[in-house]
C-alpha cells in the first residue's frame, strides 16, 4: 500500500500558526491544508464524471469539493466505490446547472447527477442546528428532533467549517479541492487516517443519538479499513445500541448489506456481536447465540459470510438472498419443530407455516425486499424435496429454475448436519452431472430400495351391480 506523504515539520507549524490564541482546548479545530507534493492524490484516479461535476460548479462561482470516502481511500491507495462531492450551492441551484439532476431526500435534501448508471452524490454544506436557515425555495421548519434526539429533518446550510464539523469521523472529513489539488482538514482526520483510529466529531453520545446508524458506521469502517474505533468513540456503542430498533426497517436492510456484503462481512459481524449491534438487527439469530458461538446457528452465519467474503474477493456475483436463507434456516427448523408439536401438522405443512412467520419477523426490523424473500422461500422449500427422488421426481427437480441455488444449499447443510444430508447432497451431485443413462440407473436403484418409494394408491372395492329383479307376470 502507498503510504501517505506528510511533512511532519510542515504539519507542526501549520498547527501553531492556525489555532487561536483564546481555543488552545480546540487545536483539533484548526485548519491544516496539504499541499499537492504533501499527499498521493492524482486526479486521474478520480472519476472522469465527478471531475465534470466539480469543474462545472467551480466555473459557475461555486466552492466544490470531493469530500468523504473518496478522499479517504485515494489516501489510503484504495480505489473508491463513490466520489461524492460538497459544495456551498443549494440543492435548487445545482438543479439548475445540470440537467440530469435529480434531488432526493427529505431528511437529507441531496442532488444526485446521473451519468447512466454512474450516479454523482452533490450535498450542500451542512450548518448547525442552532442556526437553522431554511432555504429559499423552502421556508418550512428545516430542522426538526425527536425526543430521543434523532434527527428528523436536517436542511440546514452553512460554511465548509461547519459541514466538517457536521460529518460523522474525522477521516471521513477531509476535502480535496481540484481548483489548487490541496487536502483541507479541519478535525485532524489525516492524522486519524494516519493512526488508523476510528473517531467520532463531536459528542459521542449526541452524535449516535442523533443518528443510530452512525454506530453501524463506525463498526463498518472499523473492519473495512482494518482500524480501531477510538475508545471515547467506542463507549456508548453499546448502551445505546437499542436505539437502532428505532430506525426505518427499509434503510436497515442497505445498511445490512453494506456491512454483510462488502467483502469484509465476518470480520463486521464479530465486531457488531461484540457492540450489541447484530442481535438489534436480527434478533431472531439473538436467540440461537451461545457464550462459545458453538450452536449450528453460529457456525452457519460464519460459514456462509467467509464464504461470501471470498466471492466478492474473487469477483464473484452474491445473492442477500442466499445470505440470508442460511443465516435463519436453523431457527426456521426449529419454528418448524415447535409448530408441528404444537399443531399436530404434518412437518411441511408446519415448515411452511414456519417460514412465512419467520420472514414476516425478520422483516421487522431489515425489510428484505419481496423479489429476495421469494427465492428464500424456494431454497427453503425445495430442501424438503430433496429425500424425493422416486419416479420422475428427480428429474423434474433438477428443472426448477431455483435448483441450483437450492443443491448449493443442500451442500452447505451437510457441513453442520448429519450423514444423511451428506449422503444426500453427493446423490444430488452425481444425479446432476450423469447422462440420460446414468440418472434413470440411480432413480432405479431408489426405487428397489424403497427411499423415496411413492405409495400405492389403495383401489376402491368395485361394487357389484345388483341383478334385477325378474318382472312378474
């Protein structure tokens, strides 16, 4: 990895000329530029499109800025997923100077520039509550609390100073300006970045309060980027981790892929068991976690993000779906169990009951969309179909369209199972890769044994006709 450049020397006296005699107790505050020669940034690892974006607002009068992120990784010598940028234009004027402009956001009024499918994220400089200004096309109340402190509405504009104080972590507080290709800090987030510490702006408390998911952040970053969350950062994690049952279950579900699907997943969910932050989001799984994380539960949900982790980082495509099909199949087998023996149902029909409750719960709290709780349910229900090889059964399974998704499943099991469903799943895998002859051969075998042997239908007694009666003369 590139290591950052800093002047040491450079850095020390641009502290010393930049604090305020009268705010020692906020040297943190002080501004530090990096020059073009003090850090690795090029702008041909920027964006062709977010550079379009920052030319044309500086060239209409406009500070702009790449800011967040995207600063953070090209520091780091990463390649950055976004580049979204700041800027002291309003919402409403950045519309008017790019027609494929789109602004979004209630809570959070932002400007998205679209270029096909590489979309730009444009916010305006964020002030502080205390000197709300509503904008000019909006005089509504632009900033608005809840009791816990949340915030609800935050349209409030200010300078550059303010926005950095306003973002979330130092090291994500950082701007990077195109029209001098220097670095501005003002909350020591190079030296954060340097030390690669996790920290908070700001009050900790207030800050998680304002917006829980900040927690989920500061975790993500922690395994993404392979730091420590500093610990005055770290502390109210997890008293205040209940906080997130307050969050729309819609953005939890983007968060959860974030951090379960980014590559770094079983790292991020040691790191949220440990905070108190997993068992808010699947409080399902909560209920099957041991002191030892030995319980089938535990060991499915790390198999399956190592297993995850090492398909994005071979290149590879995943589906949240299959995620989270394994991650709750053990409580849904055990639902099952408690629904038969509390039913008297027949075990699929008290699995199939099992599986809608508890979809229906886990939606609750990460609203996992309709298009993936459908391929749950199938991968779910063909594993009840498996043991149904007789007839023409087996060739029929191997036609769903979900039948791969499902074997690959029926593998995984046999890791935690038992030799069953290992015995099982090497049938399938031999079934499936056999010709013609091959595959009748192993559905024969099946049925002389028995396994899987329909039942004879029972045929109904033939009533005898009655004879009739002789009419009389």
């Amino acid at each position: 990895m590139r290591c950052i450049i800093f002047n040491r020397v450079a850095s020390f006296c641009r502290k010393v000329l930049n604090r305020d005699a009268s705010d020692l107790d906020h040297e943190e505050l002080a501004l530090q530029v990096y020059q073009r020669q003090e850090h690795g940034i090029s702008r041909k690892d920027i964006s062709e499109n977010a550079l379009k974006v920052l030319y044309r607002l500086n060239k209409a009068g406009y500070d702009a800025y790449l800011v967040g992120g995207g600063v953070r990784d090209l520091l780091l010598d990463k390649q950055p997923k976004d580049f979204d940028i700041a800027t002291n234009a309003t919402p409403e004027e950045i519309k008017q100077l790019f027609r494929n402009c789109r602004l979004i956001g209630r809570r959070f009024r932002l400007a998205h520039i679209l270029f096909g499918r590489d979309v730009i994220e444009v916010a305006t400089f964020r002030g502080h509550h205390s000197d709300a200004k509503p904008s000019i096309k909006d005089k509504k109340n632009v900033s608005a609390q809840s009791q816990e402190g949340m915030l609800l509405r935050d349209n409030v504009y200010g300078s550059i100073e303010e926005d950095a104080e306003r973002r979330d972590f130092t090291i994500n507080a950082l701007y990077y300006s195109i029209k001098d290709f220097t670095v501005a800090d003002y909350v020591n987030g190079v030296e954060d970045l340097d030390n690669r510490i996790i920290r908070l702006i700001g009050d900790p408390e207030t800050r998680y309060r304002e917006d829980p998911v900040r927690m989920l952040r500061a975790v993500r970053f922690a395994a993404k980027l392979d730091m420590t969350i500093e610990p005055t950062t770290a502390g109210p994690i997890k008293p205040l981790s209940t906080l997130l049952q307050d969050i729309p279950a819609a953005r939890l579900f983007e968060e959860s892929l974030k951090l379960l699907q980014s590559g770094n997943g079983l790292d991020t969910y040691r790191l949220l068991r440990e905070y108190n932050l997993f068992q808010q989001l699947f409080p399902l799984l909560a209920e099957h976690f041991t002191e030892d994380h030995s319980s089938q539960t535990e060991q499915m949900i790390e198999h399956i993000l190592s297993a995850t982790d090492k398909r994005i980082a071979d290149g590879k495509r995943v589906n949240p779906a299959f995620m989270f099909a394994a991650m709750l199949w053990y409580p849904l087998v055990t639902r099952a169990e408690e629904v038969a023996f509390a039913s008297g149902l027949a075990y699929y029909d008290a699995f199939m009951v099992a599986a809608n409750d508890i979809l229906d719960e886990q939606v609750k709290t990460i609203a996992i969309p309709r298009r993936f709780t459908t391929t749950i349910r199938d991968i779910w229900q063909q594993q009840t179909r498996f043991s149904r090889r007789s007839g023409k059964r087996a060739f029929k399974m191997m036609e769903h369209p979900k039948f791969r998704a499902a074997f690959d499943f029926l593998e995984m099991r046999a890791n935690f199972e038992s030799e069953d469903i290992a015995e099982l799943a090497q049938w399938w895998d031999k079934f499936q890769h056999g010709d013609r002859n091959q595959r009748s051969k192993m559905v024969q075998q099946i049925n002389e044994g028995g396994s899987g042997a329909p039942r004879r239908r029972r045929r109904r007694p033939q009533q005898r006709r009655k004879k009739p009666q002789a009419k009389s003369s």
